[in-house]
C-alpha cells in the first residue's frame, strides 16, 4: 500500500500512460477538492487541460472558517 504522500506522484506517473484521470471525492469533506485541485496543477504540464466537475457551489456567507474548503482557506 502507498503511503498518502506517494499519491500524487503515483497519479503523475500513471497519467503518462492515459489521457484521462478521474478523482472522486466526498461530497462532506472540503480537502477533497483542494486535493482534487492539487491534482489538476499538477497535470497541467502534461498537457491535462480539461477539468470537468459534478458540482460546485460557493460557501454560504457567514460560514466559520473552519468549514471552507482547504483551497478556499489556503489558496496556495
């Protein structure tokens, strides 16, 4: 089993072998996306330059910090 850390390299590395990647995520956890947004940056220069999303929806005003998405709170 790969540890966390080796997945996006292992992602990489796969995806030089495709023209397709699909990430699933859960809809309950916000890091999800920011790993799915990680992933993306990442293939871009492998010339991935097609996102396509289930769905996306702004977070509600006055939501806690605490509760947005990790790329919302850290957009580096």
């Amino acid at each position: 089993m790969k540890a966390a850390s080796d997945v996006p390299a292992e992602i990489e590395k796969r995806a030089r072998q495709t023209s397709i990647v699909i990430v699933t995520e859960s809809h309950e956890r916000s890091e999800h996306r920011g790993f799915s947004t990680s992933t993306a940056t990442r293939l871009r220069p492998l010339r991935y330059d097609t996102l396509a999303l289930e769905a996306l929806s702004p977070s509600m005003p006055g939501t806690p910090v605490q509760y947005l998405a990790s790329f919302v709170q850290h957009p580096r």
